[in-house]
C-alpha cells in the first residue's frame, strides 16, 4: 500500500535541488540557505494538514521558505549576507582565464543580487531563476501582479546597472 | 515610438499576449539601441542563471533528506489522509474531529505514533484528534464480546496510569485497516495512536486483541496500567460512561 506520507516526502526530496536553489537566492550563502531549507521541510511536515492535497506541493513549499526567510529577515534584521564564495562552485570550463572570469562574474552577480532589497531579490528569484511566471510568482508572494511587473523591472534595471556596465562580461572579455 | 522596461522585460519572460509580442518584435526589428537594451537584459538572465544553477547539481546535504524523510509528520494530516482515502467522496472525516484544547488536560497520555518515537506531539501538544460518529459510538457502546462484523470494533479496554479509561479500537477495511488507541476524556474519546493494522480475519471468532498489531501492543504496553479489564469491568466501566 502506497503510504501518502512516504510519497509527500519523497516528492519534499525531489524538490530539494529547487528549494535550494531558491534559498540560496534569497538568503545569498549556502549554509544560511540550507538551513532555511531545513527549517522549512520541519514547517512543512509539521503543517502538512494545511496543504491542500491535490493543490501544488512545489508552490506551497516555496511559499512558507519565503514565508519563514521574512520572518527570520524581520526577526533579526539581517543584512544582505556575505555573497556567495564563487570559490565553492563548480565551473564547466576548464579554461584558467575563462575560469577566472567566470568567478569574477559570479561573484559579481551575487554581490549584485545581494544588494536587492529583499522584495525584488525574491521576484528574481521566482520568475528568473525559477522560471515561474508572473502569476504564480505574485500568488506566492501575494501582491498584485503589476507589482511583480515594477519590481522585477527595477530590480533588472538595476543589476544590468552592474553587471553589464563593468568588467564581468565573460564573452566580451575573451 | 518607445516602449516601457517592464514592457521589454515582460516580453523577454514570455508574458505578453500575441499582439504585444507582434508590436516588440517589430519595433526591435526597427530599433538597434532598443536590441542593445534587450540584450542587457539578456545578460542579467545569463548572469543570474550560472550563478543559481550550479546548486540544482550539488549532491544533496544529508541533512536535508534526513529531514524530509523522518522529520515529525503532521499527525492530524496522517489521520486525515487515512480515513478520507477510506472513504473517498466524504468531506469530512467521519470518524475524527480535530479540536483544539488544553494540553495539560492529557499530557502523558500522548504516546508515539507507531514504532516512530518522534517527538512530533510535543511541536504543537494543544491539538487532539477526538473520535466522532461510528468510532465514538463504538467506544461508547460496544463490548468486546460483541464483534460487529462491519464497522469500527473495539478490543481491549484499559486504565492508563493517569487514570483516563481507554479502548483499543480498529476501523475495519472500509477505513483502510486502521487500529488505535482512544482514550476517554472530558471532552469524549481521544485518539492516542493509529496505526496501519491487518486486514480483519473473515472468522468472527477472532477477538479484536488477537489481531492486535505489534505496534497498538507496545503502545498500550507504554499506557497501561495494571491489567486490561475483564469483561465485567468493561460492562462496569460502560455504566459509568467510562469516567475514570
């Protein structure tokens, strides 16, 4: 017999990979972003009779991650965190100079993300590197959908500000 | 003619209708400054995928699937989940009612669920599940000697070390084969345990502790305290609509 609880969990595991990436948007470091995941896969289980079975488990657990991230943000204020070491991620390319730049870049941009504020950094990371669209991303996040619209406009204003306008453009480097 | 960033950058995320995407295209097709701005933005999408993307490939910490895979589950979603599967088409949960109450009332009744002994009781202790309708009406009435051959049938009755007179019951196949614990408080019978039970024997002559699973057999093991009633303390117990 097929236990419902064995099968939420194993789909909360699939998920893992997404839910990590999506923390680590957010909160710009591996180790905070992982236990923001963990705090929200203990949420989730503890909560599940509020999900709705048959609704997504993807956009509800993306939901509370941002849901608990403003708490832990308003509960002890924290600033933009120390943007991601570029050393810790693996690269591709094998290619020393094209390496180098490429962590130059990287860095750059989760310095560039970092500087978000945190409305904008969490549109980003929804509809950006999640791919998910405007409507989705403004029901997780509970706002109008033109609000996604602005915010993600300033926000990609903003980080093309930086991005483009310095050094970390691997291909016009090269 | 211009056209607004959010515009452009709604276009590059594929959320315009057809007509506005007809209207970008030919104004970029016009436009080499605004095919600059476009590919700005392009860049910022390129930048922020390889910074994000390399997570989704990292082996995953241990800790993580550890925690989804044995972190204390919602017991109220369990019970839920267990009897609306049994009785697809029902709203509500026909045999338990989640109600919200003093915890002090039965703590140290609470014992783990199954073999688990996860502490998931203790994340949110004011909650209990109370039986209701038939499961409620067989605690109330029923005596072990009866074996009804359909619906919830209750098995061994005892008195737990706080005092609180309890039942083991199992729901039977229509309930998906569930047995458990309930025991009688003020506020009517509260579910303790719920197990996953073995389908019931054809043979009416099995006794409801005979079938008992390994599991309701620990749990009442962990409660009990003394020996289980006989038939005429059961009858005894009856009269007193079960108060301690």
């Amino acid at each position: 017999m097929d236990d419902p609880l064995e099968t939420v969990r194993r789909n909360l595991v699939a998920l893992l990979p997404r839910l990590r990436r999506f923390a680590r948007s957010l909160t710009g470091n591996a180790s905070d972003a992982d236990d923001l995941v963990q705090d929200a896969l203990e949420r989730a289980l503890r909560n599940l009779h509020r999900w709705q079975p048959g609704t997504k488990l993807d956009s509800w657990m993306f939901r509370l991650t941002h849901n608990l991230w403003i708490d832990t943000v308003r509960a002890k204020r924290v600033r933009a965190a120390v943007p991601l070491d570029a050393d810790g991620v693996e690269l591709a390319s094998t290619d020393g100079v094209r390496e180098l730049d490429a962590r130059l870049a990287l860095a750059a941009t989760n310095a560039a993300m970092a500087k978000l504020p945190e409305e904008q950094r969490a549109a980003i990371a929804l509809v950006v590197v999640e791919g998910m669209s405007y409507r989705d991303a403004a029901d997780l996040l509970q706002v109008p959908i033109g609000t996604i619209t602005s915010r993600l406009a300033r926000a990609r204003t903003a980080l093309a500000a930086v991005l483009v306008g310095d050094g970390a453009k691997p291909s016009e480097v090269l | 003619m211009t056209i607004s960033e959010e515009t452009l950058i709604a276009y590059l995320d594929n959320e315009l209708s057809a007509d506005e995407r007809a209207r970008v295209e030919a104004l970029l097709a016009a436009d080499a400054a605004l095919r600059e701005r476009l590919r700005q933005h392009e860049r910022v999408i390129d930048a922020l995928r390889a910074a994000s993307d390399p997570v989704v490939h990292e082996a995953l910490p241990d800790r993580l699937v550890q925690t989804a895979m044995r972190a204390p589950a919602s017991w109220r979603w369990r019970l839920g989940s267990v009897l609306s599967r049994a009785l697809p088409g029902s709203q509500a949960l026909p045999y338990v009612r989640v109600v919200r109450y003093a915890a002090v009332l039965l703590a140290g009744v609470v014992v783990g669920w199954a073999a688990a002994n996860a502490p998931w009781r203790q994340s949110n202790p004011s909650t209990f599940a109370v039986a209701q309708g038939g499961l409620e009406q067989a605690l109330e009435q029923q005596l072990a000697a009866d074996l009804p051959k359909r619906g919830p049938r209750v098995g061994v009755s005892f008195k737990a070390q706080t005092g609180l007179l309890c039942r083991t019951f199992d729901l039977g196949a229509s309930s998906g084969n569930k047995a458990g614990i309930a025991c009688r408080g003020p506020n009517g019978w509260t579910i303790e345990t719920l197990v996953a039970a073995e389908p019931r024997a054809a043979s009416a002559y099995e006794t409801a502790a005979a079938a008992m699973p390994q599991a309701l057999r620990n749990a009442v093991d962990a409660l009990i305290a003394g020996a289980p009633l006989t038939a005429e303390q059961e009858r005894a117990a009856r009269r007193r609509s079960w108060r301690p």
